[in-house]
C-alpha cells in the first residue's frame, strides 16, 4: 500500500527520477523489498534514520507534537477506524491549508507548494515598511525579512559565529 501511494504522489506531483530522497525511520514497511523495489523503480533514494535516534526527522517529530497538542486532539480513543480516518483527515488539510508554519515564513505549505507565498511575502513586506515608515519611533532595528526560504534543512550547518556562541555557552 504505501509503495502505491508514494507512486501515485509522484505522478500526481510530477517528481521525475533522481529528484527526490525519502527519509523514514526504520520500520519493516519502509524497509520491505516491495517498498524499496518500488523507490528503485522510481529513482527515489531511500534514506533512513539511525538506530535508536528519535530525531533524525525532525519535520516528522514536528509533524507529531503538533498534531498530539493541537486542542482538536481526541481526549478518548475514537469510536471506530471511520472515525480515525476522518479526524486525521481534517486535521491534515488544517495542517497543510490552514496552519502558518513559522519555518517557512508563516505561509501554509499549500501556499508555498502553489508558490503563492511569493506574493503573500512580498505583501507582508510592503505592510511592514509602510508601518514603519508611518512610525519610526516604534521601530528600534529594521522589519522581519520576509524573504521566502528558498531551502529548509533538517541539521543545517552552523556558521563560525553560532559555532562559537555555543562553545562559550557551554565553557
């Protein structure tokens, strides 16, 4: 099932070969010969977490803490599977269609998957100057940069500064 659901993904995406890198933990699903026959298939490169490392995904983790303290979060085990599916359902389209996320600029992942978030951001930016402008006694450094994040990472590098910054922290 899940071989035919990231195919299908693909296509509807249009993700050619060699584009794209799926990282999981270790489960037998994402493991399993069909699974990676499948990846082969579609140029996909798997790509899995370490052994006994929770957070070699934090996007996942992310996903998970969001998703268990959201106030929407059921308080009772759901009263049968149709029930589940629906509540995940919902919760998924208010996650990708709804949710700001502030990795990325607070856009929804739908609006920067569209590429809406070009103009959302440049709109946010001429709101800001314009304010700033209006009262400059309130302003004490420049506006947020709403410039969209061309790349998000999962373990970006640390500049020399950071790296230097922890080292004295931790001195």
């Amino acid at each position: 099932h899940a071989a035919l659901l990231i195919r299908k993904a693909c296509l509807a995406e249009g993700i050619s070969r060699q584009e794209l890198v799926l990282h999981s933990d270790n489960g037998l699903p994402m493991k399993g010969a069909t699974m990676l026959a499948m990846l082969q298939k579609l140029g996909i490169v798997p790509s899995f977490s370490r052994p006994s490392v929770s957070n070699d995904n934090p996007y996942s983790e992310s996903l998970f803490g969001t998703m268990k303290y959201t106030p929407a979060y059921p308080s009772k085990p759901f009263e049968s599977l149709d029930a589940a599916r629906e509540w995940v359902s919902e919760f998924v389209h208010w996650y990708n269609e709804e949710h700001r996320h502030s990795g990325i600029q607070f856009v929804t992942p739908a609006q920067r998957h569209s590429g809406a978030e070009k103009l959302i951001l440049m709109n946010r930016k001429v709101v800001y100057e314009s304010a700033k402008q209006r009262s400059s006694e309130r302003w004490s450094r420049e506006t947020r940069n709403w410039e969209p994040v061309s790349e998000v990472w999962l373990n970006p590098e640390k500049s020399e500064t950071e790296e230097q910054e922890v080292r004295e922290k931790v001195a």
